[in-house]
C-alpha cells in the first residue's frame, strides 16, 4: 500500500520520465503478488490501478490523459489485467469487464482536444490489438471510423499523425477480424472472393 501511494503521488511530478516509470511500477507492482494468488494479483489492479486510470482519463491537463494511455498499455501488454472483478455483483451483469473498462477509458479520449493524445489513443491500441475479442475488435473499428470522420471534417483538426495511427490500427483491427472470420468459415472459393472483396471495398471508404 505504502509503495501503491508512493507510485500516484509520482505520477503528478513535473518530470516526464518520473511519471512514467511511476505509472509502470504502478501497473507492474501487483505482479509481484502472483506468489499469493491471481486473485491478489488482479485485486491490485482492479482495486488501485484502474481508478487511478480513471482518474487521469478525466484530468484537466492533458499530460495526465497521455499517462493514462500509456498505463493501459503497460497492463494490456504485460498481460496483467484480471478476467474479473472481485466484486461478484459486477461479475454477474457479465459486461464490463477489467479488459472492457480499460477499453472504454482509452476511446473516451479518441476525440480528445489534444492531437497528441487523440493519436495515442490509435497507436497504442495497435500495440495491444491481440488481447481484444470479436466484439472489442468491432468496437474498436467503429471508434477509429469516428475519429477519421471527425478529424476530417472538424475545422481545427486535420491532424496527419491522428490519421496515421487511426489508419494503422484500422488495418491491424481488419487482419484480426479476417483472421477470425477465416478460421471460423469453411475454405470455399466463393466465401474467399466474397471476403476479399468487402475488405477491399472498406478500404475504398477510408
């Protein structure tokens, strides 16, 4: 707890470099847990480090939302997120899960004042796109086609890195979904042309 209280104190220091190796050992430190249990492991995550993401998703200065972004990332990446909640009312409604909440925190900021944040948002889900379902991947879709919609037309905006990784993880969210959709249908001629052809044409819309 003392070391938990020591990490967000640290994620407010003025020092870049603090912040973020603040964040990381954030992240990381239920990981040393794992000896007494996936569930302490995941209990640390769930129960200090996501309403610290939280916190920094609504924060008023934009370095703050960057480190958001980037906690997402050390969890995802590290694999350290937990399946559940160890609230078993929140387990029950079987929606928002750990996975889910991190999900929903990163998109909130995909329409962010801040260029640079809006164009972390794209690339570190790029970096993390493996860990997501189906249905997240679909999500996740739509959300970079708003983003690109809005970028384009929203007098201010036009930012070219925004487009970049927006474009970048709507290419890796296409190839996983492909990937799913392929290894779920049986190998026919047809489907493939078929298959080919809408990915191909959601490219045109791009």
């Amino acid at each position: 707890a003392d070391i938990a209280r020591m990490c967000i104190r640290l994620t407010s220091d003025r020092v870049d470099a603090v912040r973020k190796t603040a964040a990381e050992c954030l992240c990381l430190g239920g990981s040393s847990l794992g000896s007494h249990g996936e569930d302490v492991s995941g209990e640390w995550i769930t129960a200090l480090v996501i309403p610290q993401i939280q916190a920094c998703a609504k924060h008023a200065d934009y370095r703050q939302r960057l480190l958001c972004l980037k906690m997402v990332e050390v969890i995802l990446l590290n694999d350290v997120c937990p399946s559940k909640w160890k609230d078993e009312s929140a387990n029950a409604e079987g929606k928002n899960t750990p996975l889910r909440e991190l999900l929903k925190l990163t998109l909130s900021l995909a329409d962010d004042r801040i260029a640079n944040v809006r164009l972390n948002v794209g690339r570190v889900l790029c970096s993390v796109i493996h860990v997501f379902a189906e249905d997240e991947c679909r999500v996740i879709k739509y959300a970079m086609l708003q983003q690109l919609k809005k970028e384009k037309s929203v007098e201010g905006r036009q930012d070219r890195d925004v487009n970049y990784f927006a474009n970048k993880c709507l290419e890796k969210v296409r190839s996983k979904m492909h990937a799913v959709e392929a290894d779920a249908t049986p190998a026919d001629p047809e489907n493939t042309r078929t298959s080919s052809a809408v990915v191909e044409s959601e490219r045109q819309v791009i």
